[in-house]
C-alpha cells in the first residue's frame, strides 16, 4: 500500500469531523472523494499531509507512520503533491519562478535542470508561453494548470486535489479536468475531491462517499453512480442530480 | 531677517543635519531589524520569545523617545553604564522604531492569505523557507505605506535628541537663540533644514508606495 489510514478521528476544538476513517490507496490508483458540503473531504486531505493534526488513528506512506512527533514534514510533503481550491500561485513571483522555488530550496536541484523541467511540463498543459507571466495576469484556469505542475516539480508519490475546479468559470473547467486525466493515464496515484461527477465517473478506480465525518461507501465508480450499496449515497445522488440538471 | 547671520550659520546647522541623518539612518535600519525580529517571532507564537515581544512591544509604544533616552542617557550611568549621547540616541530610536515596524510587518502578514503559507508548505519548504521566500516578500510589499510612515515619523522624532546633549538641529537651533536671540533666523533655518530632510523622503516614499499599488507584481489590478 502507498497509502493506508487507519481508524482516524479529527476534532475541531470538541467539534468532531471525521470519524474511523479507514482508507488505503495503492500505487497507480485514483480514488474520488465525493459528499455533501462541510463533510469533513478537505480535512481529510489536510490530515494526510500534516496540515492538520489528528486526534487518534495513524497515517502511513509506504508504511512509514506519519503522525509521530519526529515526523520530518517537509521530507514527507515532497512526496504529496497537493493543489487546492483556492488560488495558491505564490503572488510575487512568475509563472517559471514559482516552479523552481521548491525544487531549488528544497531539493538543492541546479536552476538549468530545474527549469528544463518545468519547461516540458508547462508545454504538456498548455502553458509553454506563459512563464514569464505573474498569477493576477492568468486566468482561473491557467492558474489552476500551473499550480499542478508546480505540485509535480517535487515528483510526488500521490497527488491530492481539492475541488480544484470549484472557483472556476464553467468554460475552464474542462482545461483542468484534462490535465488531470492525462495524469491518471500516466499511472499517477490520486486522491481527488470533487464535485463533478461526469469526471469522477471518467477518472475514478474507486469512489469513496464520505457523509457526516464518515465513510459512508467505497464502490466501484460504475456500481456507485448506477446503483449505490447505502440508502445515504442513493440519497446523496438523487439530491445531486436534482440541483444540477445534466 | 538677517540674511548675514542665516548665511554664517548655515555651515553649523548643515554638521547638525548630517549628524540627525546618520543617527536616523542606523535607528531606522536597526529598527527594521528588530521590528522584522519580533514580527516573525509574533507570527510563529515562538514560546517565551513572543511573551517578550509582546511585552517589549507595548512598553515601547507607551512610553515617549524622550522618557527613553532620559533612562538611558541619565538612569543607565547610575548603575554603572556609561553610554554616549550618539550611542543613547540610536538604542532610544531602535527601541522605540522596532516595535511600530514590528507592527507594521506584522499587518503586512496577516494581510498575506493563509492559503501562501499552506500551499508553500505542502511542496516541502520548512517553516523557515515560507517566511523568508512566500510570506515576507508579500508582506513587506503590502506593508510598504505603514513602513515609509514610520521612517518619516523616526526622522521627526530625532528632534528631542537634542535632550541628550547631541548636537542635532534642535540642539544648535536652541544654543544660537539662547547666544544671539535671534530667533526668527534660527528657527527659519531649523524648519528649513528638516524640510530639506524630510521633503525628499517623503517623496520618495510615495513614489515607492504608488509602485507597489500599482505595478506590483506585474499587475494590472
Ligand atoms: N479550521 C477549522 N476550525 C473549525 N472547524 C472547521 C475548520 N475547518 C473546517 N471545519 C469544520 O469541519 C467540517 C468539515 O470541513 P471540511 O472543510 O473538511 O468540509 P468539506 O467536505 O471539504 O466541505 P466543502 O465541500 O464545503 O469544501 C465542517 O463542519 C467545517 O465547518
Ligand atoms: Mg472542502
């Protein structure tokens, strides 16, 4: 296993948000993580790279427990790649600039094998001429494409999206999905919020259904959309596709 | 107006300037330091180190330069240090500028959008590296008017140096009223001089703060 939580519990001052998640993720796979608003979906991904601490339970890659005190979090977070939601391009510096930092300050990568690097990935997502350009200067859809190859620059194991087309226009949504699905093709292992559900049926070797802090179904993306295990996941989908007409 | 005497003094005034400008330039630049110091420290909570900024903090913005320099200049000697008057007038300046700095970088990176810090982190940088290469080059952009203020507002506090027996603007202006009582002359020459001092930065300063609004970061917003 890549990735294995076991019966992991996160509070928020008294106020419990996920509940004895079990969850384990192979090498190559790509799981979705799909419920309801305020579930606890970004938390989760925030426990596993230590962006929050957890109350009980254990996180582990590739078998190494991470939640110990002498955890070394900045050797770990090379190996998760993670892009959110929000916009998280750093704002003072370029395109190509963004890239490099981490490989340079962290990894000690020379600046020429560096950037010979991010130039190939930002010519695969459609971005070759924009390196030289600042975040406030790309659309929504662009920033969203340069911040995954940013994530990509550190070679991670696994990479977490959360709902990392939510702040788009509909019309980028499309560039974004794209760039993730030629990732999961590469064989990338994935942990993907979203709420998109066309994508998550493309993309998903494993849906996972999270309601109230808890897993409430793992299925197949083909069992889980046509015919659910769980009244709240059938509950959950009907409610979906009332609100979003397709 | 005698245009004789302003002409005769204008060379004294001019050392006395200088002398004003090298103390503001080290306490200023000090100050930057400290204030820098106890923003990170304040930002980070460190243990025990943010309880002592905090202190320092308050009791440097409640008590006035003059009151600073009085219990160094005077009070120190009593218990056995013996500090120059040029040395008490950069200690007093830093202690007093360090905080209002400190509070200026700090606005500066609260001003700087968690997310920065979180996603710098999960692409491994440490703590250390954030602050230095995400959030501070942010933070000192967004905090650029309340850092040139605080330079002008350093500049003009250098006048009650003259309180601890340096020979600053203030200090020559008043010896000459006190020799030849004439006052208009002097004090002409005084205003004049801080003017010479002051105007220019302030200029510069604005310039600098209209750059960082508007052209900041290859931007159009
Ligand atoms: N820093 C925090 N302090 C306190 N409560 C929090 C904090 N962050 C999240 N929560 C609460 O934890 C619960 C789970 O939040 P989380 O952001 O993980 O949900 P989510 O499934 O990602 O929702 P969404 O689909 O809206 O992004 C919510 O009830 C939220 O209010
Ligand atoms: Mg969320």
């Amino acid at each position: 296993m890549l990735l294995t939580v076991e019966k992991l519990n996160k509070a928020y001052d008294g106020l419990e948000v996920l509940r004895n998640i079990d969850l384990s993720v192979e090498k190559g796979e790509v799981i979705v993580v799909i419920g309801p608003s305020g579930c606890g979906k970004s938390t989760l991904l925030r426990c596993i790279n230590g962006l929050e601490t957890i109350r009980s339970g254990s996180i582990s890659l590739n078998g190494e427990l991470l939640n110990r005190p002498k955890t070394d979090w900045s050797s770990v977070r090379q190996k998760i790649g993670m892009v959110f939601q929000s916009y998280d391009l750093f704002g003072h510096l370029t395109v190509m600039e963004n890239l490099l930092l981490a490989p340079m300050k962290v990894r000690h990568e020379d600046r020429k094998t560096a950037r010979i690097r991010a130039e190939a990935l930002l010519e695969r997502v459609g971005l070759g001429d924009k390196s030289r350009a600042y975040p406030r200067q790309l659309s929504g859809g662009q920033k969203q494409r340069a911040a995954i190859v940013r994530a990509l620059m550190m070679e991670p194991e696994i990479m977490l999206f959360d709902e990392v087309t939510a702040a788009l226009d509909p019309e980028m949504v499309r560039e974004v999905l794209d760039v993730i699905l030629e990732l999961a093709r590469d064989g990338m292992t994935m942990i993907i919020v979203t709420h998109e559900m066309q994508f998550a049926k493309a993309v998903a070797d494993r849906v996972v259904f999270i309601d109230g802090g808890e897993i409430v179904e793992q299925n197949t993306p083909e069992l889980f959309f046509t015919n659910p295990d769980t009244e709240r996941a059938k509950r959950f989908l009907n409610i979906f596709q009332f609100d979003t007409p397709k | 107006m005698e245009w004789g005497y302003i002409a005769k003094y204008t060379p004294m005034y001019a050392t006395a300037a200088l002398l004003t400008l090298r103390i503001a330039a080290v306490g200023i630049l000090l100050s930057l330091v400290v204030g820098l110091f106890c923003a990170v420290v304040r930002h980070f909570k460190i243990p025990i180190l943010n309880a002592i900024a905090v202190g320092y903090i308050e009791l440097s913005r409640n008590t006035p330069l003059l009151v600073q320099l009085f219990l160094l200049y005077f009070g120190l000697p009593k218990i056995g240090i013996k500090l120059s008057g040029e040395a008490c007038a950069v200690i007093g300046l830093t202690f007093l500028g360090g905080s209002y700095m400190a509070e200026a970088f700090r606005s500066g990176l609260v001003a700087v959008e968690k997310i920065q810090h979180e996603s710098a982190l999960s692409l491994g940088l440490t703590n250390g590296q954030t602050m230095r290469y995400v959030l501070m080059p942010q933070a000192a952009a967004l905090a650029v008017p309340a850092l040139t203020a605080n330079v002008i507002f350093l500049i003009k506090e250098t006048s009650v140096f003259s309180a601890v027996a340096l020979a600053d603007l203030m200090y020559v202006a008043k010896d000459l009223i006190g020799l030849h009582y004439n006052t208009d002359e002097a004090l002409v020459l005084l205003v004049a001089f801080y003017i010479i001092i002051l105007l220019p930065i302030s200029l510069l300063a604005s310039l600098l703060e209209r750059r960082m609004r508007y052209a900041g970061f290859g931007g159009t917003a």
